[in-house]
C-alpha cells in the first residue's frame, strides 16, 4: 500500500478520518505508522494528499487530512478481456487498475469455462476490493469502470463495431502484425483467454474493424500477454 485510500463517509467535514481494521493493521505493521507521523491518503474517487496520526488508540487511528493533488491521469484505454480462471482475474484486476486502464469490460469466449461466470471473484465486493488495491500500489484513487458482458458476439456488433473514436485492436498469437508501440489517442484493446481466440471470434473482431496484433512467435499466459501489450501500447 503506497497510498491509504478513505472512503468519503470515513472524513468528516474537518478532514478528520478513523482509521481501524485491516488498514489499521496494515498501517501500523506494516507502514510502522502511529502517532505523530504522516502518510500519503486518498480520498475514493476524489483527490489524494497527506495526513498526521493525531490520536491512537489500540482499536483506531485518527488522521487530520489534506487533500490538494488531483490523482494521476488515466489514458484513454479501454480493456476487452475474456474472463480468465478466477484466481487470475483477482490478480489482473489489480494489476490493470495500477496501470491506470480507463474501463475494463469481462467478456465470454468459446475457450472460457461456463463455470467462472459462477466465481465469488465476480461478485461486486470482490472486484472493489481488487480494484483498491491497484488503486492504493499506484497511488490513485479513482477507479476504472469494470463491466460484465457474458455474450460476445452482441457486445462486438452492437457497442464496438460502431466505436470510431478510437484506434481498436485484438490481441491473438495468430495476429497478422506486430503489436505497435506507444499509441496515442483513445484505444480499445480485446485480449482473449489462454489459447486464444477461435476463429469465428477472430472474425467477429475483423469484421468490427479490429486490427489483431501479436507480440511473437510464443505462446503466453493471459496474464503475462496482457501486462505486456499495455507496456508495449504504453499505457503505464
């Protein structure tokens, strides 16, 4: 945690916060924090700054806070992915938010199992709490969108096909070119599950007007071709 993220009912009109829980934990075990220091804060969905530990108790902190920085800008990309295994997923809202992706959109694909779409890791609570903490590692505290879209074909033609405001790619190992560095401008990117896209979904995403990229000749976790084509797009 780079950043302690407040909900706005925490703060009070005064800028004072109560700290406990986990983040209280966290704070004090593992940021060595407790009266008297400062540590940076956020507000979600707001502004971010500092706050002094004025008061601790074994059961809470409170902070007197100041927010006067605006949170870091986010480029305008938009995520199409298909829904990985669960535990991935976890692990990839975090990552995507810290890189400061716009929206993020879960989509079904033929080599998606029918099962994830059945996960805890789809529940509301779940993908907040994943998305807060790519928020408190890249000290940002608005988060992206995150949508459901559990039928591709209607999502293609019916939202992307018509999308001309921005330069639209897919990501598959069987893409014609190499994926392009440092985009500028709005972007969609659909990146599929492990195997790829079938070809029906490649030429659902063609016939959208989507370029399909590829990043070699190997074959890569969903995990590992996805921080990848952000970085090569350069988006963080």
């Amino acid at each position: 945690m780079n950043l302690l993220l407040l909900d706005p009912a925490q703060i009070d009109p005064d800028g004072r916060a109560q700290v406990a829980g986990p983040a209280l934990v966290h704070v004090r075990e593992v940021l060595g924090k407790d009266l008297g220091a400062t540590l940076r804060v956020g507000v979600l969905g707001g502004r971010r700054g500092h706050a002094a530990v004025v008061a601790s108790t074994r059961e809470a902190l409170e902070l007197m806070c100041t927010f006067d920085e605006d949170s870091p800008p986010k480029r305008p990309v938009e995520l199409v992915l298909a829904l990985p295994r669960p535990p991935v997923l976890r692990r990839l809202l975090a990552h995507v938010t810290a890189m400061g992706v716009q929206r993020i959109v879960l989509c079904h694909s033929a080599r998606v199992e029918k099962s994830y779409w059945g996960s805890p890791a789809l529940h509301s609570a779940e993908i907040d709490a994943h998305v807060r903490l790519g928020l408190e590692q890249a000290c940002d505290t608005i988060p992206p969108q995150v949508e459901i879209r559990m039928k591709l074909r209607p999502f293609v033609e019916d939202e992307l096909a018509s999308r001309l405001d921005a330069r639209r790619l897919v990501a598959d190992p069987t893409g014609g070119a190499a994926c392009p560095c440092d985009v500028e401008g709005p972007l969609v990117i659909a990146v599929g599950p492990e195997g790829g896209w079938v070809p029906v979904e490649l030429g659902l995403w063609a016939e959208a007007g989507f370029e399909c990229v590829h990043l070699g000749p190997r074959i890569l976790r969903v995990e590992t071709a996805l921080i990848a084509v952000l970085a090569r797009l350069g988006v963080a």
